[in-house]
C-alpha cells in the first residue's frame, strides 16, 4: 500500500515537516491510474457491501488551500461508485438559517447514514480556519471548537463512522500555477475566483491555522492524513489506497437470508 504521512496523535503538526512532491514514488503515471481504476472497482463492491449491510458508515473530510485538488480528488477517486450510497457535501459560507444554529448544526445534518459513503469537500475545520484568519468570531469562541469537533467526532466513531481526514498539502509554488492555468485558459474561466489572489495573501496565516487545528484534531477515532498534493495523479492514488484499505478494515457483510429461498422459483 501507498502510505500516506499520517501524524501519531499528541505530536505538533508543522507542515514544512511535510513534502508536498515525492520525487521518486517509485511508480509511473500511467501504471499509478489503471491502479486507481483497479481500486474504484474493488471500492464499488464493497461499497455495495457496505450499503446491505447498513450497519456501518465513512467519511472522508477533504481540506486544502485553493488550488489543492479536493474536486479532482473525487472525481477520481470515487468514479463507479453508485451514488445511491455516495453523497458529497460541499461547504461555503454558512446561510442566515444555519449561523442561527451553534457551528456544527449544519455538518451533522448530512453526515453519512449507516451503509453510506460521506465526502466533505471543505467540512466544519472552516470554523477554525476561515473564522480565524478573517477574524469573523473572537479567538476565545472559535478556541472552544477544537474540543466541540474532537467530542463530535467522537460520538460519530462511537456510532459507526469511520472517519478519514486529508490535508491536500500543495506547496505555494504549484497554487500560483494551478491559479495561474484557470487564468490563461478560457475553458476554465468558471474555476477561478479573484478572491483567490486575495486568500493567498494569507498563506502564512492558513498555514498556521491548519499546523494548530491538526495537532489539537488528530485522534485515533478521526486521524489526519497529510496527502502530498503537488502530483495530482499521485494525490488520488494515496486517497483511493487510503479509502480502499479502510473498506477493507470495516468489511462490511452481506446480510443474511430472511426467508429460505431454496424452494423458490421463479416462473
């Protein structure tokens, strides 16, 4: 298996620690998508499993700068995947109805039921990360969150949620390229916002927001995953090695017969 970098829970997380490109992974392009290919297949099966069984559920929560492949990862990843079982869930800023509500009303209404896959395309660390770069809430509420999210992480674990948590770790040299290609091509115009330019300013400060809100979040029921994110081809494969094995993990079980059905037939 393809190993992500994944933080021992209780260590401090300092992404330089971190590279954003394996130089040598030891695999080509080409072989590292039939892989992918070959694991959306297996994870369709068990995905199916999962969804009979309906006892069990996972999350996966995708968090990264702009520019860090979070859409591209699904796509990818989960290509085969009925979505009957799959739901994806993106976050942007909170409506009027859902800042009535304490910060995680919003987020527990549509994590995964029992039998489902969940995919969190940004999640609720934007109330410790957006909320605390733009100052939006004073640092004594949003300082709470930390142990609000591991409490309810908690539960979710407890009540058969596996949860995965990826950083897409994208250096600031391959952003400004990414930003810089939705620029130079009209086709994909729509995929750029120029409030962009204006949260890149701020790299330094998401950095370390993102360097406290791992370490004080990372826990054996809801681990974080530090994905290198520069590579995208390689991006996807250690999440689609990393969701593949935790199917795996969970092995989920065919329901048994309710009735027999040896004396049936069908006319």
């Amino acid at each position: 298996m393809f190993q992500p970098f994944k933080l021992p829970p209780g260590d401090v997380c300092d992404l330089e620690d971190f590279p954003t490109l394996i130089s040598k992974p030891g695999i080509k392009k080409e072989e590292g998508e039939k892989l992918i290919q070959k694991n959306a297949a297996k994870m369709a099966e068990l995905a199916q499993v999962l969804y009979a069984e309906d006892k069990q559920a996972l999350l996966l929560v995708l968090q990264g700068m702009d520019g860090s492949g979070k859409d591209g990862t699904i796509r990818s990843v989960m290509q085969g995947v009925n979505p009957r079982s799959c739901q994806v869930v993106s976050f942007k800023k909170p409506s009027e109805l859902e800042l009535d509500h304490d910060f995680l009303w919003r987020i527990h209404n549509v994590v995964p039921r029992r039998g489902n896959i969940g995919i969190f395309n940004r999640s609720h660390y934007e109330d410790v990360l957006v909320v605390r770069v733009h100052e939006l809430v004073p640092e004594a509420d949003w300082r709470k969150r930390f142990d609000h999210i591991n409490q309810f992480e908690k539960m979710l674990a407890e009540n058969g949620t596996r949860i995965l948590k990826c950083y897409l770790h994208i250096s600031y040299e391959e952003q400004r390229k990414r930003l810089q290609a939705r620029v130079d091509n009209p086709h994909d115009h729509w995929k750029f916002n120029p409030q962009d330019l204006e949260e890149r300013k701020r790299w330094p400060e998401y950095r370390t927001a993102y360097n406290e809100a791992i370490t004080l979040c990372n826990t054996n029921w809801a681990p974080w995953y530090i994905i290198p994110a520069d590579r995208k081809w390689y991006r996807n494969l250690l999440i689609s090695e990393l969701l593949l094995h935790t199917l795996m993990e969970i092995d989920p079980q065919k329901p048994a017969p309710i009735t027999d059905y040896s004396n049936i037939i069908v006319e």
